[in-house]
C-alpha cells in the first residue's frame, strides 16, 4: 500500500508539500500540484488523513506544544505566531508555554504537555543535562525538536546561524571605515555564536581585535550605566547590539549620552522588529516564516515516521541563515574611502 512519503518521492516534493496540495487551506503551485496528484494517480494511493480536502481532525494528533524562554521576548513571540500560522494550515493546534530562564519552569511546562498527549514540542534547552520528562517524552513517542542548541544529539534541531549575522554585522560596519565596534550581547553560555562571527570580519580584513570591544554581558544590576560605562571608555564609533532587551538599553543610553545615531555612533542590532524598522536602523533579520516552514516540515515528518514505525536514520540539523537589512543607522566615516 502507498504512503504519502511514496507521493512525495515520486512527485519530487516533501511530505508537508503533499498534504498541503490535499488541504484547501493551503495552496501550492500549478506544477507542484499537477505532480502530486499524478504522483498520487500512479499510486492508486488515497489520502486516508483527508476528509473533504481538509486534514482530519484528531485529538491524539491535533496539538504542538511550544516552550520557549521569556514573554517579554519580540523574538519569540514572532516565532510563534509564524509557527502558529503556519500549523494552523494542517488544522493543528498549538499550545505555547513561557518558562521565563527558569529551568524548573520548563520542567513544568514540558510534563503539563505530556498530559496533554501532544504530538510533538518544539522547545529551547536550558541546560546541558538530559532531563527526565525529555526522556519519557522520547520513549512516549512524541516528536521533539529542539530550538537553537544540539544539547540531545538524536534529537532534531533548528538552529540561527547567529556566527553568520554577527558576521554580516561586522562586516557591514568594517566596510564603512569603523575599526573601533563594540558588541553588547547577553552571556548565553549554551550558545556561544555570535563572537566568532564578530572575530571572523576582523580576521578577513587582518584588523586587530581588541578583546574589550566584546561585552558580554548579564543582565545584572543598571544595563544602562555598564553601557555608559562602557561608551565612555572604549569611545567606539559603532556598536553593534544583539537582542532586543539589549538594544533598548542602548538607545537609551545614546539618548542620555547626548550622542546621536549615526552622526555620532552607527548602529546594528538584532532584531528586524517593527520599532527599528520605524526607527530606520540597519538589522540583522531572521525569516520567520521559512523558519515555520521548514519547523512544520520537521514536525510532520516526525509524525509520520512514527504513525508509520519507519526508522529514523539521523537527527536533522537545520540552520537558518540570517540576512542583513542596511538603513540609515550606519555612516561611512569622514575621510574613509572603500
């Protein structure tokens, strides 16, 4: 008997592209679905999860639990409501639950799930340990992927290639004659990403780095005062800033200082939110809705290598790569010919 894996081999497409050419709420082109069904034809395969060209509502099926780190977060938030929109294309709900960087939290979170009989979670790590409810989750069948570190080497993982985007960022200010660029970026021990990509620009342009310029920081005590402190010593003229918590600070403390952007100081950060778009400041973007995409794409094939018993060969590493989104916040300095 034909499987929609068969379809997708045959048609040259993946799962996920099979079944949203069998859902009316999703559309697909011309030629993605004209190979479909005729894949599907010489098949003789019928789509038993389809009722009237909608996924089939099933309650040991319908729900993707999500775990991720702090409400206040604009990142996280986007990645769920990309991930939302995108599941709710297969008519599955998603239950997103905040841990605040607290572990035990998470751990709560993670069991509420497991009785829950979700289907699969999509989670951040918090610790290099293996945990527990991880692993009854595992045994229990239920598909897991984890979000931006491979703490669980057999499990998939969607990572943000944030060594490329610090790259990116370098770079872009390396190209306008800044030598002096200091980095405020939160110490985030499970993913030591961002400073290569800082060393890896300076490298290329065989400029010195100076050890300094990377603040790593914790969000301990006044931000802005460190960041004053900081300013006022190392006197960079641009400043690149990872994290949206960690950007607010920044600007505020330029307000403060009196300096201005970029006539004083240019400026990169993470993220491309709506406010730094309004405010025409040059960002490092992430593509929310491939990101979805291709989280959707990993989760449903999870859940059909396990409806259908099929041996996982290895665990998927996905990285998603940045793009930078150049604007008014960085000036070429005066004299300084590329």
């Amino acid at each position: 008997m034909s499987t929609i894996k068969d379809v997708a081999d045959l048609s040259g497409v993946s799962v996920p592209t099979v079944y949203k050419v069998f859902s009316d709420t999703y559309t697909t082109s011309e030629d993605v679905r004209k190979r479909v069904l005729d894949a599907a034809r010489e098949l003789s395969y019928i789509p038993k999860a389809l009722k009237g060209g909608k996924v089939k509502r099933d309650n040991q099926q319908d729900i993707i639990g999500i775990v991720v780190g702090s409400v206040l977060n604009s990142f996280f938030n986007r990645l769920i409501d990309a991930l939302t929109k995108e599941f709710e294309r297969y008519q599955i709900q998603v239950v997103a639950l905040y841990c605040n960087d607290d572990i035990d939290q998470m751990i709560k979170n993670l069991e509420l799930l497991e009785k829950l009989n979700v289907k699969a979670i999509i989670f951040e790590p918090m610790t290099t340990e293996r945990m527990d409810v991880i692993d009854r989750l595992q045994d229990a069948g239920v598909v897991m992927l984890q979000l931006f570190n491979v703490i669980y080497p057999e499990m998939d993982v969607l990572k943000f290639d944030d060594e490329a985007g610090t790259y990116l960022a370098a770079k872009q200010l390396i190209k306008c004659g800044h030598r002096n660029i200091t980095m405020f970026y939160k110490r985030w021990d499970l993913c030591p990403e961002r400073e290569p990509g800082y060393r890896r620009a300076f490298q290329e342009y065989s400029l010195p780095i100076f050890e300094e310029n990377l603040c790593k920081m914790d969000y301990v005590g006044n931000i802005r005062n460190i960041i004053r402190q900081k300013i006022t010593v190392l006197k960079p003229t641009a400043i690149i800033s990872v994290n949206e918590a960690m950007t607010v600070n920044v600007i505020q403390t330029l307000n403060e200082m009196h300096l201005s952007i970029p006539r004083d100081i240019s400026l990169i950060v993470y993220d491309d939110l709506p406010w730094i778009r309004a405010y025409n400041i040059t960002a490092i973007s992430h593509p929310f809705e491939q990101v979805a995409s291709s989280a959707c794409e990993i989760i449903l094939n999870g859940i059909r290598q396990r409806r259908e018993n099929e041996i996982k060969k290895e665990a998927a590493v996905l990285a998603i790569d940045p793009v930078l989104i150049s604007r008014s916040s960085v000036c070429i300095l005066d004299g300084f010919i590329n």
